[in-house]
C-alpha cells in the first residue's frame, strides 16, 4: 500500500517574519496578497512598536483590510448609482 504524501504543497510567502504555504495557482497574486497583508501588519506595528502580539496584528490588518474593501465597494456601488 502506497503511503499518502503528507507535504503540503502551494507557494511559500512571507508575512510578517513568519513563512506561509498557500493552495493556490497564481503565484504573482499570492504573493501580492502577501505582502499587502504584510505592509498592514508593519504599519501598525510601527505605531505600536512591540507591544502588540503578531497575532493581534493579523488581526487588526485584517480588520484594516476590510474596512478598505468595504469602503470601495461602496464608492463602486455609489458611482454604479450615478452612472
């Protein structure tokens, strides 16, 4: 019986210091993502140098990142009204 392979396979990237293995194709996007999340995270970390746990910072860059979203979603949805 054959064993199962049990590596993960997918892109590796970097995010704050700590190295990530993500299921996806688009290896160009991957590592956008990655190091837009990445920005997020140093940016608030620089505003409160070391006291905050990575993560808690993961968790405010992404509170971040929504909160980006959210607003050009409805900036899209506003100039959809208006066209």
């Amino acid at each position: 019986m054959a064993k199962a392979n049990s590596q993960v396979q997918g892109i590796a990237v970097q995010i704050f210091g700590e190295e990530y293995l993500i299921a996806e194709r688009d290896a160009v996007k991957v590592q956008k993502i990655a190091s837009y999340v990445d920005e997020k995270m140093r940016e608030i970390d620089e505003q409160h140098p070391g006291r905050i746990p990575a993560s808690k910072l993961a968790v405010l860059a992404a509170m971040t990142i929504a909160d980006e979203l959210l607003n050009a979603l409805g900036e899209q949805n506003r100039l959809a009204e208006t066209a």
